[in-house]
C-alpha cells in the first residue's frame, strides 16, 4: 500500500469517519503531526487490512479509542 502524504492521510481520516464525525480535519493534521507521518501511514493500513478482513468499522474505531 502506498505511503500518503499528511494532507493525504489527513483528508483519508477525515472521510473515513463517515458524515458529520465528531472530529474536524484540523484535529486529524495534528493528530498525524504526532504520530509521525509513518506511523499514521502504518494505523490507515491497519484498518484497511481488518476491514478487507471482514471486521467491522464500529468495531474497529471502538479498539482505536480505548
């Protein structure tokens, strides 16, 4: 899977959480800015591979949070 860029990746967690999510684009560019671009890199494959796996996105966000 190719590496995104942080406006990239920004805008993919944006859009991931679907509708009016609780969390704005500036909130996932600082998030990312945290992380270090590779480990946000390493977080959207990981989603992107439990749901290609038939895991379910509540399910998954639920995990990410706690």
């Amino acid at each position: 899977m190719p590496q995104l860029m942080l406006e990239e990746l920004a805008s993919y967690f944006f859009y991931a959480q679907g509708g009016e999510g609780p969390y704005t684009l500036h909130d996932f560019v600082r998030l990312i800015d945290e992380l270090g671009l590779q480990r946000a890199n390493e977080v959207r494959e990981d989603v992107v591979r439990q749901i290609a796996d038939g895991r379910r996105l509540p399910v998954i966000r639920a995990e990410l949070v706690a």
